[in-house]
C-alpha cells in the first residue's frame, strides 16, 4: 500500500497556524540557530507535540523519531513530569547551588542509585557540554595529568573545550588543537580503519592503536580518556565485543580517568539505564543530560566515583554555575526517572530494538540498494545510505549534506515522519515509549521514503 502524502490535521485551528507563522517570521527576523548559516535554512514550526507525535506550522502531525535532539526519551507532554514542574515552580522556583532543596537531592539519590559501580556523588551542569568540561577538569585535578584521549567520530558538546574534545567535523571551526587532546581511531567495523575483517579484528586492532597512542603521548601525561558509550550523533557505532572492557582495562592499566559520556545514551536510549551497562563497566566519572529529564528543563551532570570525591573531599573544587542543581529540572528529573521506572520504559526500549525496530530495519536495508549498514541497539539506530554498496561511497560527504540526502529528508517529511539526519545518516531516535503501532507506521514510511535515495544507488 502506498502511503500517501499527511494532511492538516482538523484538529489544529486557523488561529494556531496563523501564530505558528507570526512567530517563523519573528523566529527569521531575530533568532540565531545553531549550526546554521543563517539565510540558509528555513526551520519547522512546532505547533503542538504530544507523546511520539509533533505537529508542523501547517498543522502536520508527523511521528517523531528523532526525539527532538535524541532527548524526550519519555516523548512530549508526559503529565506525570508537566505536573511536577508546575508544583516545583509554584513552591520554590529557583535556589542558589549552596542551598539545600529536596528537588536536587532526591534526584542525586536517584541518579547515583541507577549509575554504576561506586559513582555515588553528582555535579549538576545545565547540559552536556558543561558535564563534559567539569568531568575533564576534576579528571585533570584528580591526576595532576593535563592530556585528553579521545575519539574520531564522537561528539562532546559545543562549548570551547567540549567541541575540541570532540571529533566530529563540527569542531572544525573551533578546533585549535589547544585543549591538550589526542585523537585515536575508534572502531567503525563497516568502514574499518584497521582494515579488519570481522568485529574480532576490529576490537583487538583497534585496542592495539590505542594502547600505541597512549604510549607514544606518553600515559603519565594523560588525565582522562572520554568515550561516548555508544557515540551518537556521529554515527551510532556500537563497539564491536570486547572493545570497552579493553578499553577500561587499558585506563586501568595506565591510570587514566575513564570518562563515559552518556549524554546522548543515557536513560535508556539503548534498553539499559546507561549503555556503559551493557559491558558491566564502572566509569570514573560519567556525563548526562538529555534524557535525564527529557529536556523538559535544561539539565546535565557528571556522576563522579569515590576516589574523584575524594580528591575534592577537603580541597576546594573551583568550579561552578549559577543553576547547578536549578530546582525546576531537578524535580523534572526525579519525575522523569520515577515515570521510565514505572512505566518500564527502559524495558520497552530494548524489546522494540530486538523485535520491532531492529528486525524491520534489517529487512528495509537488504531491499533498499541505497542503504549500505544499518546498526544499532534499544531505541538508538542508524542507517548509512550509499551511493554504491560495493564502494560504499556515501549519499553526502564527511561533514556535509547533499541534495539527494535533502530530498531523503524531505519525503520523509511529507509522508508524516520527523527524521534525525546526519551527514550520509537516517538515525531512528524515538521515544522509548513510543507504541509498537506507532513504530511500525515510522518505519514504514522511511521504507517508503527511501526508494528516493534508491534512485541515486547503484544496483
Ligand atoms: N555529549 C554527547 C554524547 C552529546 O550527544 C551531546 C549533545 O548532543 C553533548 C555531549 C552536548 O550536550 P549539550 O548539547 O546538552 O551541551
């Protein structure tokens, strides 16, 4: 059955639209988006946004799976996390750092209760980014150490350390080799650098490249090694087995400060609470944001083991923010964790990625001559599209897109799905909640969608 372009909803009123296109016009004239050249784009008005759905400036409803950055992993509107945040707001609203509120303890009890090993203690940040600096600085302290590893391929936030830590192309602009950081290779089994053969090669290669660069940089001079559990935005490459055990044995080994960003997979993105559990690995310290509440307030955090407590136990930590620990994200925050709980989200989110979304995208990827890999775990995929699967050259280039990846996008858009896209990348971020019948309708329509890529495929 084909499936035909989404219309109006009737729902949305003339008068809902009318604002939505008062407020593109304002959103034209003075905001300045992210990532963007700015007379480029032209972005989509959200007039509503319901559980796994969205509604365009035309009244679309489209099904989300990007869950916007990969954060509403509870969807939009959950009442249970509304609610608690206009109980907060009508209570104590804000608070400085230094005062004690029930908000922001009960959410470090929780956090700390479902993050692993003994990361018993939590630096509230506003987000990502600012986990992601805080976590390198107390790893730089903690060691007396000022180099950073980290990996090709990754994405660490947009602030200046965060973005030259990164290794994604987005740093490019920033990146001033600076920060003290060096870069390895990370697995990417369907591209190897390592020219292995299998995921077994893969692993031992790529821990032999890294232990080779620690050496040559020199271990003692090494703080911290920060490594996305499963890096995201730049690609959802799921380590090859084997890989993080050794690279935690490899930290142990030279004393390094395992860093775990979680922001991206965090809170069940992947059908664990924390990827990292996955690989049963204790970090030394580990970033979050995102899905710790959804993004419903803007919130982050690193969780910090003992021993990095320790070091700051009677020194001070100089480091701070005005909303460490802001009371209104934190009780969003304890609302969101007690709802994935109840509702067994974090379960869902690895039955759908064994039985709904992995099985379908599998099938869609052996018919469809433009999608090279498809990968992925829980709730978290991706889907590289090829202009040839024998040379696996890609739909658009390293760091940039391409008409036909546009046109990808677009149809999807038209046949009432919401994609995350990404270089030469589909990713499919919904939900953890996101019903089964609701799913399937997705990934349909991404079928559907790609015989537009197919057209650009060889084969
Ligand atoms: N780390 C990872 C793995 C991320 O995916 C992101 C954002 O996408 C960040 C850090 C930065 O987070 P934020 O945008 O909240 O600063």
């Amino acid at each position: 059955m084909t499936i035909q372009p989404v219309t109006p909803d009737p729902a949305i009123t003339e008068d809902l639209i009318a604002e939505g296109r008062k407020a593109f016009d304002l959103d034209r004239a003075h905001v300045f988006h992210s990532w963007s050249a700015q007379r480029k784009i032209s972005p989509m008005t959200i007039l509503r946004a319901e559980g796994p759905h969205v509604w365009d400036g035309e009244g679309r409803r489209l099904i989300d799976f990007s869950s916007q950055m990969v954060n509403t992993n509870i969807g939009h509107s959950h009442p249970k996390v509304i609610a608690a945040i206009q109980d907060q707001a009508a209570r104590i609203a804000t608070i400085a750092p230094a005062h004690v509120n029930d908000a922001r303890s009960e959410a470090a009890r929780l956090v700390t209760d479902l993050a692993p090993g003994d990361l018993n203690h939590v630096f509230f940040t506003n987000g990502g980014a600012d986990a992601v600096e805080h976590a390198i600085r107390m790893a730089r302290l903690h060691t007396g150490r000022h180099k950073v590893l980290s990996a090709y391929r990754s994405y660490h936030g947009g602030t200046d350390l965060a973005v030259n830590v990164t290794g994604d192309a987005r740093r490019f602009d920033a990146d001033r080799s600076a920060a003290g950081v060096v870069r390895f290779m990370p697995p990417y089994p369907y591209r190897s650098y390592f020219h292995a053969q299998d995921d077994r090669q893969e692993t031992e290669r790529a821990l032999e490249h890294l232990e080779q660069v620690i050496q040559l940089e020199g271990a003692q001079n090494i703080a911290a090694l920060i490594l996305e559990s499963v890096p995201g935005t730049a690609g959802i490459y799921v380590p090859p087995a084997g890989y993080m055990a050794g690279v935690r044995e490899l930290t142990r080994k030279y004393g390094v400060m395992f860093i775990a960003d979680e922001v991206m997979v965090g809170f069940g993105r992947t059908g664990e609470w924390f990827a990292v559990d996955h690989w049963d690995m204790e970090p030394d310290l580990m970033t979050f944001a995102k899905g710790v509440n959804s993004g419903y307030v803007p919130l982050g955090g690193v969780a910090i083991s003992d021993a990095v407590y320790e070091t700051f136990a009677e020194r001070v930590y100089q480091g701070g923010l005005t909303y460490s620990g802001h009371p209104l994200a934190c009780a969003a925050a304890v609302a969101t964790i007690n709802a994935m709980k109840d509702e067994g989200m974090v379960e869902n989110a690895a039955r759908v990625g064994r039985e709904v979304i992995g099985p379908r995208l599998r099938e869609i990827g052996d018919r469809h001559p433009s999608v090279g890999d498809v990968r992925g775990l829980g709730a978290f995929w991706a889907v590289e599209l090829v202009r040839d699967r024998a040379t696996k050259e890609p739909l658009a280039a390293y760091g940039g897109s391409s008409p036909e990846m546009n046109e990808l996008i677009g149809e999807c858009k038209r046949l009432g799905l919401l994609p995350f896209a990404n270089y030469n990348r589909i990713h499919v971020a919904p939900p953890l909640n996101t019903p089964d019948e609701v799913l399937r309708e997705g990934l349909d329509i991404l079928d559907q969608a790609l015989e537009v890529a197919d057209r650009h495929a060889a084969g």
